[in-house]
C-alpha cells in the first residue's frame, strides 16, 4: 500500500495536476461556444483559479514552517 501523502505533497499534487486539468477542461468547454453555459463555466474557472491561490498560500505556509526540504 503506498504511503500516504503528507499536507506539502498533497498540496502540490493538487496545484501541479489536478486544479491545472481542471482549469483546462472548463477553458476547452467555453471555447466550444456553448453560449447557454458560459456563466456557469465562467464561475467555475475563477473558483479554480482562487483555490490555486490559496493552495498556493497555504503551501507557502507550509514550506516556511518546515524549512527547506532536500
């Protein structure tokens, strides 16, 4: 069984791949012209966009009170 991941790995698993894919899944969508979920499609992107700014903060955090990692 592997390992679980702690917070920091955690973290930049989920800014590196999961929230970047999703972003680009919503972007693909709305450049389809799909007029009638553009406002839904649009919310959906800056709700990403803002949880990559705070996983971004709270791996900051992380990061600061760990100190620097090998």
């Amino acid at each position: 069984m592997p390992r679980p991941l702690n917070e920091r790995q955690s973290l930049e698993r989920e800014l590196r791949e999961e929230l970047p894919a999703q972003l680009a899944a919503y972007r693909r969508e709305l450049a389809s012209g799909l007029e009638a979920r553009r406002e839904w499609l649009e919310w959906h992107i800056r709700r990403v966009q803002k949880r990559m700014a705070d996983v971004e903060a709270r791996l900051a955090k992380v990061s600061a009170e760990s100190g620097p990692q090998p």
